[in-house]
C-alpha cells in the first residue's frame, strides 16, 4: 500500500522531540495551510541548514564554518575551557552571554544503561586540546543529572591523570534556583544546597 504525501509528512515530523503523532498531525496542518508563508521558507531553512552546517573540528560545535565563530574569536578569554554534553548546552550559556571562554562538547554522558562508554564521547580530543593549550582552569558543566555527575567525576580523575595534574577543576553550583521556594524543591536539590551552603 503506498503511504501518502501526508502521512509521509506526519510520519517524519512525528520523530521529533516532544512531539508525537497528534501534535505532528496539528503541525502538518498548519504547514499547509501556510505554504507560501510557512512550509515553502521552512523547506529553504531546512535544505540550507542541511547543506551547510558542519561540526567544528576543535570544540563539536555546529557553524557553517570549521572552525566556528567561538574558536575563531579573537576576544575570548583562552585560559577557560568548559566542558558540556551537547550543542544545546553550549548555546544555553551562549545565550546567558557572561562567559567568554572556550568550549568543548563530549557529545553526551557516560551512560552503564545505554552502553555508552569513555570511546564514545570526545575525552581523548579534551584530553590532547588541555595538553596542547594554556587552559588554567576546566569547567565541568554538566547536567545535574546522575549520568552527568558519573561523568564529571570521571573526567576529574581522567585529566588531573592524563592532562595535566595541577588544573584547576571546577564544576557548576547546585542547589536552590533563583526563585525558588524550599516548599516545592525536591529532596536532592535541598540536601545538596544545604551540603553546599556558604557563608554571609
Ligand atoms: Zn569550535
């Protein structure tokens, strides 16, 4: 039985994250009913974006040029180097704008469950780029997630190990978000913001 051109249609916006079969159905719908303003631009957008973004050769960044426009910058601060699981997470501090030093995506955490062990994520390249650079400290910005700590931890011991001994390491803070009222955290948020309590 041939699928349709919708279904097709449904079947592929279907697959991406948070969306499942209704909301892509709505979502096709929508596409369609906009085709000049909406779905024929989304076409280009999405060739284009295909066609032309790479990853960048030193930090796994995505740009349309290898190297990125982070480690092309001149005005970066290259004594810092932080540490994150993904693209999104470098773009979520980017968008913060604070930071000014370098990146390195691991493309993911360790994970016993998933399989996923140290060759699979980019610890020898972090390995060689702290050898190779003036790096003073190593930012841990992982997610607060139990994969992500494993993976923190490990990395500690890998680089003071492999890299280079006398790194500063650091990790990001945990504990009460602002705005957050103790009522309503959960009990690992608390225990740790309590753990990691700080003086006046
Ligand atoms: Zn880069």
């Amino acid at each position: 039985m041939k699928i349709s051109s919708l279904e097709t249609l449904v079947l592929y916006l279907s697959k991406l994250p948070g969306l499942g079969p209704r909301s892509a159905r709505r979502m096709a719908l929508h596409l369609l009913k906009r085709r000049e303003g909406l779905a024929y631009p989304l076409i280009e957008a999405l060739k284009s974006a295909a066609d032309t973004i790479k990853e960048c050769s030193l930090c796994g960044n995505w740009d349309e040029e290898d190297l990125c426009s982070l480690c092309r910058s001149e005005t970066r601060e290259n004594y810092l180097l932080c540490v994150v699981e993904s693209v999104a997470d470098l773009w979520a501090l980017e968008r913060m704008g604070s930071y000014k030093g370098a990146y390195h995506i691991l493309g993911g955490t360790l994970s016993a469950l998933d399989g996923r062990g140290p060759e699979d994520l980019k610890i020898e390249a972090l390995v060689r780029r702290i050898k190779e650079s003036q790096f003073e400290e190593i930012i841990l910005a992982l997610n607060a997630t139990i994969e992500g700590q494993t993976t923190a931890h490990y990395l500690k011991e890998y680089i003071s190990q492999n890299a280079a001994s006398n790194l500063k390491i650091t990790h990001l803070a945990y504990g009460v978000p602002l705005g957050g009222e103790l009522d309503y955290l959960d009990d690992g948020t608390l225990m740790t913001a309590l753990k990691e309590r700080r003086f006046f």
